[in-house]
C-alpha cells in the first residue's frame, strides 16, 4: 500500500499549485488594453496644458534624477529611473495619447543634453561611468516603451477624432 492519502499527492509528485484569482498586480496597475483603449480622453484644454506641465516635469525629472544617481549610487539610480519611467507612464495615461509620453521624454532629454555638456570652469554633472550610462539608457528605452504602448488614436490623417460613432 501506499503513504498517500487519497486526494493528496503522489509520493515523488510536487501539489499543484492553486490557480491565481485574477490578473497579477503588474495587469492590474497598467490595465488591459481594451480597458486602456476605452479611457476616455480628457477635455483637448486640459491635454494641452498636460503637455507643457509634462515637459517642464520631464526637464526636473531629469536634472533630480542626475543627481540621486551619481549621489546616492545604487539606490538613487534605481529611484532616479521609477521616477523617470514613473512620469512617462504618467503622462501617457493622464492625456490617453502617445504624445503624453512623448513630451516628458523630449523635455527629460533636452536637459540632459545640457547637463552633459562640460561648463567653461571644467564642471560637469553627468560623469561619465556606468551609473550614468545606466541613467541614460534605460531612462531612454523606459521612455520609448511608455510611448509606444497601445493608446487611442486622437488625430491624424484619417483616424478621425477618436471618439465613437453614434448608431
């Protein structure tokens, strides 16, 4: 006879694991695409205030995040980079729009690219090792998959105006 119990596991079998109740947090905090595409788009004054409070916030995001990473290495970077992807997410889902991940990440690099020019004095703020090289390119990819993630088409030759049709 065997150990087993009846019911319970094989001898030599691992318990199946439960099955989850829903989707993991990761689906939960982003949403589904058909819940993404069905938010509906804030007022076109709103969006284009949005815009400008989001490259202003993409600039401070990246001169804060230039000097939590080289501070406070490798904590800082890890905070620097949550808050940069952080506002390019944000941004993407405050406005429904491309362009709302857009802006942050075209403002995020406008300063770095000041950032990382040497001063006449010799001074520099972005070093070059490779937290820096961590900063900048996974801030860059962090941005560039935030605004190609799957949103409403607003406007644009031939997509209309993005609400739907009445029937």
């Amino acid at each position: 006879m065997s150990a087993a119990t009846p019911g319970g596991p094989r001898p030599g079998k691992a318990a199946a694991r439960p099955a989850r109740s829903g989707p993991s947090v990761a689906a939960r905090l982003i949403g589904s695409r058909a819940e993404r595409l069905a938010e509906p788009p804030p007022p076109r004054g709103v969006r284009i205030a949005a815009y400008v409070v989001l490259v202003v916030l993409g600039g401070v995001t990246a001169l804060a995040g230039s000097f939590a990473q080289s501070l406070w290495f490798p904590g800082g970077l890890v905070l620097a980079l949550a808050a940069t992807v952080g506002v390019f997410y944000g941004g993407l889902r405050l406005t429904t729009t491309k362009l709302g991940a857009g802006l942050p990440l075209a403002g995020w690099f406008l300063v770095l690219i000041v950032l990382m020019s040497p001063r006449p004095e010799g001074d520099f703020i972005l070093a070059s090792d490779a937290g820096t090289y961590v900063y900048l390119l996974a801030g860059a990819v962090g941005g560039m998959v935030c605004a190609t993630l799957p949103t409403r088409t607003m406007y644009g030759f031939g997509a209309g105006s993005g609400r739907p049709k009445d029937r």
